[in-house]
C-alpha cells in the first residue's frame, strides 16, 4: 500500500468525509463480534467450559469466573497502546487496523473451535489473547481515524460524527447480545462463538473496502517522539492521567454489567411483556437504552441545562459519575430482596440499566470525545489509548476483588482421606471425598441434620428466610462446639456451614452443603437446552445427596470454595466506592487546565483569512 495511492489531507469540504459510511459500517459489525463474544463469556465460564472434554472438571464459581472476565477486559484496553504507538509512530492507523483485525478474526475462530481436540482451557486462553490483541489493538486507532477524516471546515461535525460512531457500537451491540445468549443455550458454545467470528471477518472486509475513500494520515516517527516528551505532549498526558484515573472507577462498576449483573438476573423473574430472557440476554437493554439517549441528551437534555449551567466535558462527566451511584445503589437493593427470598422482576434490573445507561452517555461518549480534543496532533492514539487504559484500571480493580474475596477449596480425590486442618491423619479433623460427591468430615451428620430440618421447615420447597432458618437450627451445634450456620441466598438456594476445626468463618476449612430446590420443583424448562443434552452425553445427574435420600432439593457438599464478599454486600462496596470517587473527582477538576488543540485548528485558518485581508 503505497503511501501515495491514499489521500493523505482532509478534503477542504464542510460536508461528511466520503470515508465514513465505512468506519460506522465496520464498527457495527466489529462491535457486534466483540459484544457477542463477552456477552455469553462470564456463562460460558461458569457453566460450560468444565463440560467441553470428554471428562467433566471442577467447575468455576461465579467470583472465579467474574475475575477472568474482568482481567480479559483488562487486557483488551491495556493493548491500545501498542496499536497506538505502532500507528502514531511506525505504519500509520489504517495498517495497524487491517493487520489486527485479522488477528481479530483468528481469535474468535479459536473460540469458535473450542473443546474439539486438547484441553478447552488452552483454547479459551489463546483465543481471548487473540482478540484482546486485535480488538485492544484496533480501538484507538479507529477512534482516532474517525477525527482524521476532517478538516477545519467540516470540523464543527465532529460531536455528531462520535455520536453515530458510538450509536454504531450499540447497535452492533444490542443485536448481538440478542441473538448470541440464544444461540448459545439452545445450540451451544461452537456457534454462539462462530458467529462473532463470521462478523469480524465481514468489519474488516467493510473497512478494506473503504481505503480509498479515507484519509491516511502518515506516522509521525521522530516528530511522534518529539511531540510525546515535549512540554505540551507530557502535560497533556500528566493531567488526563489523573482525570481518567476516576474514570476507571466508571467502568469497574458498569464492566459489570457482563458478569455480577448476569448472575444477579439468575435470580430474578425474567417474565417481561410474555418473554422469558436469558440472563445474558438482559445487558442488551443497555444498547437499546443508548439509542434511545444519544439523541435525546444531544439534542434535548444538553441544550436545556445549558441555558442555565454551562454543562462543561468534566460537569457531564461528573453528572454521570453521580448517576452511577444511584444505578448501583439500586442494584444492591435488588440483591436485598433477593437475599430475603423474593424474585424480582426484572424490570427492576432494567431500571438500573437505565440509570447506568445515562450515566455511560455523560461519561464515556464525553470523555471519548474530551480526550480527542486535548490530544497534540502527533498524539492522537495515544491520548484515545490513555483513556482506553482506564477501562483496562477499572476492570483490574473488579478482577482484584473478585480475586481477593474467593475462599480457597480443600483439594480432595474420590476416596482418599485428607489430613484437615492440623494437617494430619487419623484425626478428629480429617475429610474424605465420597463416591457420592459427598464430604465426610466429623461434622457431616450434624450438617445432615441440620439439612434435614430445613427441609422439613420448607413446605413446598419454600425455603426459610435467614433468621427463621437460623431459628429451625437452634441448639444444633458442631463437633467444635460452634452452632451450625443457616443463610438464604436466593429462592432456590440456602447454605448451611460449619465454621470448621479452626473455629473462623470464611476460610477453606469450612464446611457445608448447598441446598437447591431441584428443577422439577421450580418448574424446569420442558425443551432440553444445549447444556442440559451436553450433561446427558457425559452422564452427569442431579447433584447427589446424602445417603441417597429423597426430597425437594438438590445436595452440594464443599469443604472451603466460597466468598467472603457476596450478595448484597458486594453491590454495597462497589456503590460506596463509586460516590466516593464522584465527590473527589468533584473537587479534582476544578483544577484541571487542558488545552483544546481541536479548537485551535479552527481557529488559526480563520485568523490566518482576517489577517490577509487587512
């Protein structure tokens, strides 16, 4: 591709570059594959991957799976900075893009192939590292292709123009977080990953086709250099550092959208206008919602409050901050009723969405846009990078702690006895792993029991709330003289555990049974489910229970394996920490001194016109 075969200047037209027809088009299709993908991931974690050998493994908790979601989003907005330095530097944007998204393709692909030979692990592993190179590796670059495509007099159409660049995410989004959820519950992980793929493989196509049509902007080399450690190029960075430092707080409340807020709506009543969703199925509301609101705070919302309050970048950006406290305030609310036994409707969770959804408007299309225009000419990928990077902060924060919040699991082989917790055999403390599933520990037949009565208090397998579960329990103690601990964590599930040999809760020497109402009780689904077939093939029942009796629920025995942080209290931390960051992020900008580079493009031709004429 030889640099003299593409213009290489914006056109001098006040009207729309002819080029962009074919990014909007690429970055629908591109969002679609990438949204697709990650809106099945955390599921597909927690639920699949264990079952895609011919050997089922242990299968991953939810913190578990919500750590790895978050640490490959992480890593999708770490790798901008390569892409945007090869482009800015090296090979110019539309090169790195074409190259990456053929990277791209062969991610997903290798989802797509996932299980059919070798450990399912190792292909999600390489396919995810695939794509966070290709897609982390594209996103600046595209961002910053989109303002190259303009000149000062069609400048005044940039805001509209990273609108629809962002109307386009959504709508790829919204479709594809539709479509794939389903796919992959009733036709499994090979064709709900093989889509994405088939559509990232058709955005690089929409792109290629457009090459003539675009501006290439040649690499800065020496004077990207010069420019990135000049006095303007390293304040710029210093002070967007510090301001998008509160910005990834942002996203590692709304990233969540992917994964707490999934298996929160598991546990709600999905029964909207005669539709049962799937839990996956419900982020897409978001897409729909920004749809809905770029037009209307663009052309309603903005103008009115600007009438009254000049609504600056950083007075939306901290509008949006706040807005973000009170949608996950309400999702903590939810998680309370779902704790006391009820099943809220989902339109609740749609609420939050709403609220999340107009926060994300205030926050992230304003600072996108923000970042361009405080970024040195030179600079353009890098300053979109710096501010992809506090996608990749917040997402490590949630990994973080969903990390820091598992409990570790005893590791225990079918027969074999374990030395417990004072690490030898033959003792009082010792656990032993059935053929059954079930722990044997000297505290099994008090947790027995105490399973017992919960169930003979649960008419109809309607399970106890907390206090009166604690209540049936009264006076059951175990080995260590410690009373047996009762907690409802949904309708359709309760944990009975024992503190264990040491005495302290929330350690992998707890132990317990998980008891959950079995699906023919709660209604299952009559068709059988891609998962439900997969379990048939591999010969996987109902969980077992103890000494094979009968009943309403289910039986799960652990020794260790669960989470010190969880249900409510999770949401409660997260809402916390987000009106912190909004009440700081207050005070930081009002010392923010940046300098509008976009502006002053516009304003030196108009200068330069009146100074010819005296």
């Amino acid at each position: 591709m030889a640099g003299s075969a593409f213009r290489t200047t914006p056109s001098d037209t006040s009207t729309m570059p002819t080029g962009i027809p074919n990014i909007i088009g690429n970055e629908a299709a591109e969002r679609f594959s990438f949204y697709g993908m990650k809106a099945i991931l955390a599921v597909f974690m927690a639920d699949y991957l264990h079952l895609m050998g011919n050997t089922p493994e242990q299968a991953m908790s939810e913190a578990a799976a919500n750590e790895r979601y978050h640490y490959f989003n992480m890593a999708v907005y770490l790798t901008p900075f390569l892409g945007a330095i090869l482009a800015d530097a090296v090979f110019g944007k539309y090169k790195i893009i074409i190259w990456l998204s053929l990277v791209y393709c062969l991610g997903h692909f290798t989802l797509a192939f996932m299980g059919v030979s070798g450990p399912a692990g190792w292909w999600l592993f390489g396919g995810l590292a695939l794509i966070s190179i290709g897609s982390g590796g594209i996103k600046p670059c595209v961002s910053a292709h989109v303002g190259d495509q303009f000149g000062p007099n069609n400048r005044h159409l940039l805001p509209a123009i990273f609108a629809a660049f962002y109307f386009s995410i959504n709508l790829g989004a919204l479709a594809s977080q539709m479509l794939i959820p389903s796919l992959l519950e009733w036709h499994g992980p090979h064709l709900a990953f093989g889509i994405p793929g088939i559509l990232m493989g058709i955005a690089t196509l929409i792109f290629w086709m457009g090459r003539h049509r675009f501006v290439h902007i040649p690499p800065g080399g020496q004077s990207f250099l010069q420019q990135t450690f000049s006095r303007d190029g390293l304040g710029a960075l210093g002070q967007l550092v510090v301001l998008f430092l509160f910005v990834a707080v942002f996203w590692a409340l709304f990233d969540q959208t992917g994964s707490s807020w999934i298996f929160q709506a598991q546990d709600m009543d999905r029964r909207l206008f005669g539709v049962e969703w799937l839990p996956s199925q419900i982020q897409s509301i978001n897409s729909f919602f920004i749809l809905l609101f770029i037009p209307l705070f663009t052309y309603g919302v903005y103008p009115v409050i600007d009438r009254v309050w000049p609504f600056t970048p950083l007075r939306k950006i901290g509008s949006g901050l706040a807005l973000m406290v009170v949608a996950f305030a309400l999702s903590s609310v939810i998680q309370v009723w779902i704790e006391s036994g009820e099943r809220p409707n989902i339109a609740w969770q749609i609420l939050a969405y709403a609220l999340l959804t107009a926060s994300e408007v205030l926050v992230s299309i304003t600072a996108l846009e923000f970042a361009y225009t405080q970024a040195p000419p030179k600079m353009k990928s890098v300053i979109m990078s710096l501010y992809l990077f506090s996608v990749a902060v917040g997402n490590f924060l949630t990994a973080g702690v969903n990390h820091a919040i598992q409990i570790p699991a005893v590791s225990l082989t079918a027969g074999e006895r374990h030395a417990g917790y004072d690490g030898k055999t033959g003792t009082a403390d010792d656990l032993r792993l059935g053929e059954d599933g079930q722990v044997n520990s000297s505290a099994s037949a008090v947790l027995a029991e105490a399973a017992k009565r919960i169930e003979a208090a649960a008419p109809n397998g309607v399970l106890p709330k907390t206090p009166g579960g604690a209540q049936v329990l009264t006076g059951l103690n175990d080995p260590w003289g410690r009373p047996v601990r009762y907690t409802l964590l949904n309708s359709e599930t309760a944990r009975l555990s024992s503190d264990g040999p040491d005495g302290q809760p929330g350690t992998k020497w707890d132990l317990g049974i998980v008891l959950t109402r079995r699906a023919e009780a709660s209604g299952g689904p009559a068709k059988p489910t891609w998962l439900d077939r997969r379990k048939a093939e591999l010969g996987i029942g109902p969980a077992p229970r103890a000494a094979g009796e009968t009943g309403a629920f289910d039986f799960a025995w652990y020794a260790g394996g669960q989470t010190r942080l969880e249900g409510s209290a999770y949401f409660w931390f997260f809402t916390w920490l987000m009106a912190a960051t909004a009440g700081l992020f207050v005070v930081a900008s009002r010392f923010y001194r940046g300098r509008d580079y976009v502006a002053e493009q516009v304003a030196e031709p108009a200068a330069g016109l009146r100074r010819e004429s005296c």
